[in-house]
C-alpha cells in the first residue's frame, strides 16, 4: 500500500511540474526523474515566516536573488519547456498540445510559485496566432486572423505596413494571453524547394533584416515578444538535422546579416536555435554561434530556445554551456540530465545560472508578469481589414498584354482550376492558423460585383467532390507535419471553355502549388506545371483568343514555379500568393482596379530549376550538405554570372508608370562616414500608384571579389497621383558598403569607384551614380569562428 502511495505521488509531482507548476510540499521521491540517481530529500514547503524571506522576482533587479534562492531542481526545471508530452512519450503530442493555459498554444515555461515566476506562454507562428479555436466547456470561438505570410509582407516593401501587421498581430497575441510569439522566420530563401520558404521573407538579406525589424518593433512596442528564427544556415528541410559547410563569408553576409540587423533594430526578446548543425557542430551546441556572435558581436540581450524536439539526440552539457537558455518542448529526461551532470561536475552551475538570468530577464517584460488579463475577444474585423490591404499591397503583376487588366467590375468571368474550390489560403504546420473565415475566388469577385459562370463552378464542386471520395485523393485527418490535401489533377475542360467564351468577357485560371509535406522539402517536379494544368491553359486560351477574349493567370502558390513554357499563351499573370484569409477579396481588388498593385518580387524566378548554381548539388548527400554557391545567391548570381531569369529579383508592374531622375550622391562624391543617395520619381501614367525604389551597389572588386550588385536600400512611395512627384532620401554607412573579409575577421570596404544604382529592380535601372573610396577602411572587426572543417569549392568569378 505504501509502495503504490509512493508511486501515486510521484506522478501527482511529475504531472505538476510538467504543467508548469512546482508545487510546495514534502518529498522523499524525486519530482523530476525516473531514475534513482536524481532522487532528493530536499524539503520545499515553507511556514509563512520563512515564505516571508523567500526573495521574490518583482523586476529586473530582484532575478540575482531569487536564482540564488533556486534549489538545483528548480534551476533545472526553469530550463526545460512545460510539456505534457513528458507524461505520455508515446502518445505525447510534440507540438500544439502544450499548452494549458492557452489550449493550441506551441508550449509554455515551468512556474515556480514560491519565487513569484509565473509560467508565460509560447505560440506560432508566421501567418498570426495559432491556437485552437474551441475548447472544452464552451461555445465560444478562439478565433485569430490569418495575415499573410512573410513573403507575401515582403513583396510589399512597405516597412510601415509591415509594422502595422506586427502590431495587430500582438494585439490578438495579447486579447488570447500569449507572451511570445514564435515568429517572424527570417532564413534565406536560397535553395528554391525549401518546403518553409513562404514562412521566410526574401533571398535578400537586407530585405529580410529590414522587413523582420519593422515586424518584431510592431509586435514588441505593444509589450508582447517575438522569436526570431530559425538560428542559423536552416535553408533546407530534406537534411532537417544535416550539417552545412558554409563559408565564413557567405555565413557573414548572406545567412547571418538578416539576423544581424534584426537584432540590432529590433531587440527581439527571443531567438529559436535551428535543427542542423553548421560547420561541423550543431546550432544548439555551438557557442561561436549562439555566444561568440549573437551576444558578443552583436549584443543581444534575450534568451535563446531550441526548437521543437524530443531533446534526446543532443549533447546537453554542451548545448547549456553554448548558450542554448531553454529547452522546448521539454521533456523529463532533459531535467535530468541537467541535475545529473550538475551533480557529477560535467556541467559548471554558473551556466545554468546564466541561462536562467536571460529568461527572467524576458519574463518580467510579459503580459502574464505584469498581471495582464486575457480578453479572448481579438478585433478580428480590424484584423481582417490590414489583412485584405496587405495580401493586396504583396502581389505582384508579372505581365500585363495589351492592358487586359484592370477588368471592369462588371463583366461576366468564368473561373478554371480546382483551387477555385478548395482555397488554398496559406501554409501548413506552424503557419496554420484558425480564421473566423476564408473568402475564396469565387466569393471575393462575386463581392466585387464581376459575374460568376455558375456552370462550370458547378461542375468544377462536383469534380471535386467526386475525387476526394476515392482512396486516391480522400483527405486525411493529417497531423502537424502532414498535408491533408493531396493534389488533384485538372478537370478536362476543353469544351466547357468553348462554351464559356462564347457566353462569358474574360477566362480566369487559378493555378496552384504541389504540396508535400512540412516535415520536408519539396521535389523539383513541384516547380514544375502538371500535365493536366498546362492542357487546361492551352484549352482556354485558345477558347478565349478565338473569341478575341482576354485571359488572365492567378499564382495561388508559395513560391516560385516555371512560367516560361506557358506565359504567351495568357494575356495576364497575377502572382496572388498564398496571402491568408482575405484571399478572394484581395484578388479581386487587385484584379479590377481597386487596387493599383505595387508588389514586387522578393525573391528571383528562374526560367528553369536546371538555371540554379546547386542544381545538380541538392540537397546533398550522407547528411551533408555544401552550399558551394558562396555569396552568389538568387540575384547575386544571376546578374554576376549573366543568366537572365524569368522574372527578376525587385520585379512587379503597375497600372501606371514612373519615371526616375536626379539620382545623385553627395556633392563630393567622397565617403565619410555615410553616404546619401537622392532620387526623384514621378508618376507619368493615368491611375494613382505607389512605387518600391530600389538601391544597388556595384562594388569594386579588390582582395576581395564582389558580386555585379547588392541591394543596400529601398523605399516605397507614397500614393502618387498622376503627374506628382516625391524626393527620395537614401542613407548608406560604411558597415551597408562593407564586404567581410575572412583573412582579417572584419567588414572591410575596399578603395575604388562604387557605382550607385537605382531603379525598379535589380535589371532596371534608371539612374546611376558614382562615388570613390580612397583608401581601405576597416569598419569592424568580429569574432573569428565558424570557420568550415572542410575545404569548399566556392563558385568564383576567377573560375568562369
């Protein structure tokens, strides 16, 4: 009887701290192990009067106290993740099953009553708030608004939107009683099938420095946080735990710089450490990255945090020493391991004690610390408002023949595609997120007044209906990782769309992504066009020309896809994303006129996936791979090595034009300091319009080659109306002009002549300039770590 009491109250302990909770009470048996070795006799319950000199965390100042205060278990415990899974390893949920206080919630931090630390909760992710939308016990709804992803945010270039997406999304973060939002991810999108590619911003790391920045200020001005990921060279999903060997160069340029700016912008409160390793050593264990860099060289004032794993394929010894702070999800067998080599001198406490300082120092910022009240009743109209205007500020108008767009708003349209169907408004994984709704194509032009061929979408509803129902193409309950969606081939619809263009003013073919699944990357098929999508364009548009009809193309896609094969044979192509909730509705704006669009491309599409430098490379082998490619990544590469894409790097039309003049530099034409770059653009079309200016710079190559031009600043006009002008204003630095040089471990900017070049992307150029360097100046000196262990055969000018 004894026995069984023991091992009843074991688990009643086991179960309180894995819910966040410590309880106070004695205890002979450990709490916190499943092994003898972590057993304790430590006494936790307190008279009042001893409660009474029990340091309390009441601010910054009081954390040295009370984590000197911690017992050894409590520290160990305050470094692991609260998770349910450690009740039930087998059929534990990993992720979104958590979290108690917010059910759906990615996870939350252990409580610890008896020292004032409350326990603050994590949730995904890119799109907005991902948490379930119903609970047990009520009727109630949990709604958040599915913004769209960062890709599509970024195609905007507009900063000041991007802050205001920030913001409204904390405010719903906060209305749910969210501390901390485990987003914006903000990798390089340099390997095109990177299955979480549309949760990253750019393949620039400027663009994605800049749009994070403005992202983490508008979550983090409302006193909400933001994690920052993943942490670092995660542009791969096939290797999800490989090594990368990745020069200190492109590491400093490429994949870290976005990183470096947002910190240093921004000050998010948190960073998420990646699967893979880098250079031989995994990001969770690596101390050049996560101390050397992050805290050392650029300061970095937050706690750092693994992503989601069971926490068992690591060293942990190492990952605490590096400055991995905390454990998520976390597990039993963590704290454990923690306790254990405390106990057996392999890991110094002090660590501990730093780990512990840095998250303390984020959780007195919180909501929950600050005693904030959940509403659980968001402004989802307002949500849903900034949603619709920036899913239609991102899209990009690829081609316009002949003026087929805008359409006016009351014609008859007939609509080709299954996604027509199902809508196919966003990711999957930590980018789903529970709208109160989602407006698909058909709904979003009838609300704009267009009319609908009732027909053909019946027979497409029926076609639909008929394929999922066999064993084939049935949804599957799927899981987190897991599409529930296998692809549908095209209707044949080779006499609908005569029938339809004899009765309808214009064809409307909505063509999407391949989907795998999030737990990888996709194929290079998924580049590629079906076989039943391409004989759906030739069926209707050679329907439509006959009738002397335009068509019009619709991109529901995540990414890049081949265009070059089948762009003649449409009049216009509208790259609409996968832009979140309002989806139809922002299509149609852009589509009749609404909306003047004013996207434009973040990121290159290659006329073919055989065009990209790893193409015979990816993802590599025995897992590892090498990202040869060096610096010369997306545009990088094209414009150096002169491969022209199908649609370039900074690329998007307008319903109107603009002109660009009086693009100068400083009266000297001499660098001091900074150097200011002045342009003037106009509006010389009918239709008011905004415009994404863009500034290149074009570098001398020295001891150091350079690629033919980088991206070093950009702004987006306001509203201009025809035949207004605005003045422009660009600042560079030294540190903007910069190159990092590995021999001296520093940004180096070379002497030479610099070449300043604007314009409305990176092939169109409408301005240049000139500026000389004298002498080289050493801007900064780093760290010298992350070298590779293996020796990379970088692609090189010097080699072509």
């Amino acid at each position: 009887m004894l026995k069984k009491w023991k091992k009843q109250r074991r688990k009643l302990l086991a179960i309180a701290l894995a819910s966040g909770v410590i309880v106070s009470g004695t205890y002979t048996d450990s709490a916190f192990a499943s092994n003898s070795n972590a057993n304790t006799n430590e006494t936790v319950s307190q008279s009042a009067e001893e409660q009474q000199q029990v340091p309390q965390l009441v601010d910054a100042a009081s954390i040295d106290a009370v984590i000197a205060a911690m017992t050894l278990q409590e520290k160990a415990a305050m470094v692991v993740g609260a998770n349910t899974v450690a009740l039930d390893p087998v059929n534990g949920e990993i992720i979104g099953a958590q979290a108690r206080k917010v059910p759906g919630a990615a996870g939350q931090t252990q409580a610890i009553p008896r020292l004032g630390i409350p326990s603050i909760v994590l949730a995904d992710g890119p799109m907005g708030v991902r948490i379930d939308p119903t609970r047990p016990g009520t009727e109630q709804t949990f709604h958040a608004t599915k913004f769209p992803s960062p890709n599509v945010l970024a195609s905007t270039w507009d900063t000041e939107l991007v802050n205001k997406v920030g913001s409204a999304t904390a405010d719903e973060l906060k209305a749910y009683g969210i501390d901390l939002l485990l987003a914006p991810g903000m990798n390089i999108q340099s390997y095109l099938l990177n299955g979480r590619n549309y949760e990253y911003f750019s393949e620039d790391p400027l663009v994605t420095g800049i749009m994070t920045s403005e992202f983490v200020n508008g979550v983090q001005d409302k006193g909400v946080g933001t994690t920052i990921k993943h942490f670092a060279a995660y542009n791969q999903r096939t290797l999800n735990n490989g090594n990368m060997n990745v020069s200190q160069r492109a590491l400093r340029e490429i994949y870290l710089k976005g990183f470096e700016i947002a910190v240093k912008e921004s000050d998010p409160w948190a960073v998420m450490d990646s699967y893979n390793a880098i250079n031989g050593t995994y990001a969770t264990e690596n101390k050049d990255l996560l101390t050397s860099v992050l805290r050392e060289d650029w300061g970095f004032k937050g706690f750092t945090m693994t992503d989601w794993e069971n926490g068992n394929n690591r060293d942990i010894v190492k990952q605490v020493v590096a400055g991995t702070d905390l454990f998520m999800p976390g597990n039993l067998n963590q704290i454990n391991r923690i306790i254990n080599a405390v106990k057996d001198g392999s890991l110094d406490e002090k660590y501990l004690d730093r780990n512990i300082k840095s998250i303390l120092t984020i959780v007195v910022q919180t909501p929950t610390f600050k005693g904030h009240e959940a509403t659980n009743t968001p402004d989802l109209e307002a949500g849903a408002k900034l949603a619709r205007q920036a899913a239609a500020d991102g899209m990009v108008l690829l081609k316009n023949e002949e003026k087929a767009l805008p359409i006016d708003n009351d014609v008859s349209v007939s609509l080709f595609g299954t996604p027509n169907i199902e809508k196919m408004t966003g990711g999957r994984g930590s980018a789903l997120v529970y709208a109160p709704y989602q407006v698909g194509f058909p709904e979003g032009l009838q609300n704009a007044g267009l009319q609908i061929n009732e027909e053909l979408l019946g027979k497409y509803e029926t076609y639909v209906e008929e394929l999922r129902a066999t064993d084939e193409y049935k949804q599957t309950p799927g899981n987190f990782f897991v599409s529930t969606f296998p692809t549908l081939p095209e209707m044949d619809v080779k006499e609908d769309a005569v029938a339809a263009a004899k009765n309808t003013d214009v064809g409307i073919i909505v063509l999407s992504s391949e989907f795998g699944t999030y737990g990888s990357d996709r194929s290079k098929g998924d580049f590629y066009l079906s076989e039943s999508k391409r004989k759906m364009i030739d069926d209707v548009s050679k329907a439509y020309h006959a009738e002397g009809k335009p068509v019009i193309a619709v991109l529901n896609v995540e990414g890049p896809l081949e265009t070059a094969s089948w762009e003649d044979k449409v009049d216009g192509i509208l790259l609409g994303w996968q832009p979140g909730q309002e989806l139809g509705n922002s299509v149609a704006d852009v589509l009749t006129g609404k909306v003047n669009p004013s996207g434009k491309l973040a990121q290159t599409f290659p006329v073919d996936y055989a065009d990209l430098p790893y193409a015979d490379r990816y993802p590599g082998e025995n897992n590892e791979f090498t990202y040869e490619e060096d610096i010369y990544v997306g545009y990088r590469y094209n414009s150096t090595f002169g491969l022209k894409p199908a649609y370039e790097f900074g690329y998007g039309l307008s319903y109107t034009t603009f002109d660009y003049e009086n693009v100068r530099v400083n009266r000297n034409g001499q660098i001091k300091d900074k150097m200011t770059v002045f342009a003037t653009v106009e509006n010389t079309g009918d239709v008011a319009g905004r415009e994404a200016v863009q500034v290149y710079v074009s570098a001398p190559d020295g001891k150091l080659e350079k690629p033919e031009l980088e991206l070093k600043a950009f702004a987006k006009t306001n509203e201009l109306r025809p035949g207004k002008k605005e003045n422009l204003t660009f600042d560079l630095d030294l540190k903007d002009l910069a190159s990092f040089d590995e021999e001296k471990s520093a940004w180096l900017v070379e002497k030479g002549t610099y070449e300043v070049l604007v314009g409305a992307s990176s092939t169109d150029i409408r301005g240049a300039a000139s500026f000389k360097v004298d002498k080289d100046i050493v801007v900064e000196t780093v760290n010298d770590v992350l070298a590779p262990q293996v020796e990379i055969n970088k692609l090189s000018k010097l080699n072509e």
